[in-house]
C-alpha cells in the first residue's frame, strides 16, 4: 500500500502549482495525468523532462515564453531529473486516487437512457468545434460511460428513417465482450435491418468505472480507424464497399443498460502525439 509521505505530499502541491501555469496564463490546452516520460531539447545540450507527451506541448505552447521550442528526444538524455520528472514521484504514490475523468475535460455530453428503438437525436457534425484533420482524413474523439452496449451511429441525413442507410458501431456488445460494426437500413424508427461488417472481441473495454475515451477517424476512400486514447494503433479498422460511411450527423442509443457519451471533446485532451496518427 502507498504511504504517504510529507515529502511526497509536498512534491504533489509543487508539481500542482508548476503544472497549473499554462492554465493560468489562458491556455486551452488540458493534460491527463498520464505517466509516459519524454525528454525535450531545443538546443541538444539541455534537456528537460515531462511526464508526457502533452505536458510538452503544452510548455512549448503556453509556457516557454522567448525560449526555443523544445522537440522530443530519446528519454535516455534525461538522465538528470527536471521538476516533471519529480511531479512523476506523486503520480507513482497518488495514481489509484487519479482522476480518470479529466480524459473528458472540455467535452459535450448526451444521454442515451431509453432503448434501442427509440428514435436517437443525431447531431451534425458540422458544428463541432473539435475536430482534427490529416492529410488525407478527419477525425474526432468521443467518451462512452456505461456497462456495455454503446450504440454510435453515423448517417448522411439528420432523420435517418425512410429506408436510410446508416452505419453503427457498438462497443462492449454482448455483454461488454466484443465490438461490431454494422450496415443498417431503417425503414422507420422502429423497423430496420442489420448487416454486420465486422466483429472483433474486446472484454471489458467498457467500464462503471471510468470513460473509455477514443478518436474515430475517417480517411477518404472509405476507411474507419478507432484508436484508444493513450494508443497510436487502431484496435478496429473497417471500411463497407457496398455503401458510402458519411459522418455528417453522429447519433447514440444504447441496448439494456443507460450510456453517457461525450462528444466533441478536445482533440489534444489525449497522451497520443498529433503526427503519430496516421493519415
């Protein structure tokens, strides 16, 4: 079990105090307190420290003043501690008291509390004020909260209900043991038909506990990416040569059990360098 210490305890305050600067001094940018160490140097002599890849980024956009932006380089140069380095010591002690909400800072957020059926509010898309671009895609990050069964669906109109096709994804299937992805036509609210693309296992990805949090990823010629936040590779790609995925609206539902969803969230609210999606 982890004792605290005073020391500890005082190494927590200062590290609060130092990673608040940013935010102090307007900056939009929130980090998780996510513990994977990088090194920065601007100049190759001096190194610094950071518990992540997004405390860098935001000390190179909000807090380095005059100085030389910093780009990461391999964590061995860091062989002398910054001050990050020992805001990690709190992390260590602290981390099953961490926060595991702040991955949802900044994010909207719409209840799915009825059923299957029941007709889904979809939102457009357009209006996101979130959402990141790749040379040759667009992508955006979502939050689920629930037990299982997390409905997304994706259409091209905003009343997918006169024989539409639309396409949804539900993440902790079954009972919270895989994800599927399907092709779906609804002739009205109620009656529709189902065609599954794909079907991969993922116990327990969804949880009581805290949101899972992800970026979807849409690459012109048809393909779909879902990263994890935290992740750089996708842990599901598809694609449906038999009928166009659009993104114009975004729609959620759920199954047995009540799901929150955030949406519009951040797209730099995440540990996953920028450039390191791939497009």
């Amino acid at each position: 079990m982890c004792k605290f210490t005073f020391t500890v305890l005082l190494l927590a305050v200062i590290c609060a105090l130092l990673g608040t600067s940013h935010a102090q001094s307007n900056c939009p940018m929130a980090c998780p307190h996510i513990m994977d160490p990088v090194c920065g140097t601007a100049d190759g002599r001096d190194y610094r420290y950071f518990a992540n890849g997004c405390r860098m980024r935001a000390y190179n956009e909000c807090e380095r003043g005059s100085e030389r932006e910093l780009h990461e380089v391999d964590l061995s140069n860091c062989d002398e501690p910054g001050w990050d380095s020992v805001c990690l010591v709190a992390f260590v002690c602290c981390d099953k008291y961490v926060n595991k909400f702040d991955s949802i800072f900044g994010c909207k957020q719409a209840n799915a509390i009825n059923n299957y059926n029941h007709p889904a509010d979809f939102i457009p898309t357009e209006h996101f004020e979130n959402v990141g671009s790749g040379v040759n895609s667009t992508f955006f990050r979502l939050g689920i909260f629930g037990k299982s069964d997390a409905v997304i669906r994706f259409s091209k109109v905003a009343m997918p209900y006169n024989k539409d096709t639309l396409h949804e994804i539900v993440i902790g299937a079954g009972m919270n043991r895989h994800t599927e992805v399907r092709r779906q036509i609804r002739n009205t609210v109620v009656l529709h038909r189902n065609h599954v693309l794909k079907k991969i296992p993922t116990p327990q990805m969804l949880s009581e506990l805290e949101p899972f949090v992800l970026t979807v990823e849409f690459v012109q010629g048809g393909l779909v990416r879902l990263t994890r936040d935290g992740e750089t590779e996708p842990f599901l790609e598809f694609s449906d040569p038999s009928a166009e995925i659009s993104f114009n609206y975004i729609g959620f539902s759920n199954w047995l059990s009540k799901i929150i969803y955030f949406f519009d969230c951040p797209v730099y609210n995440f540990d996953v360098r920028m450039d390191s999606l791939r497009v």
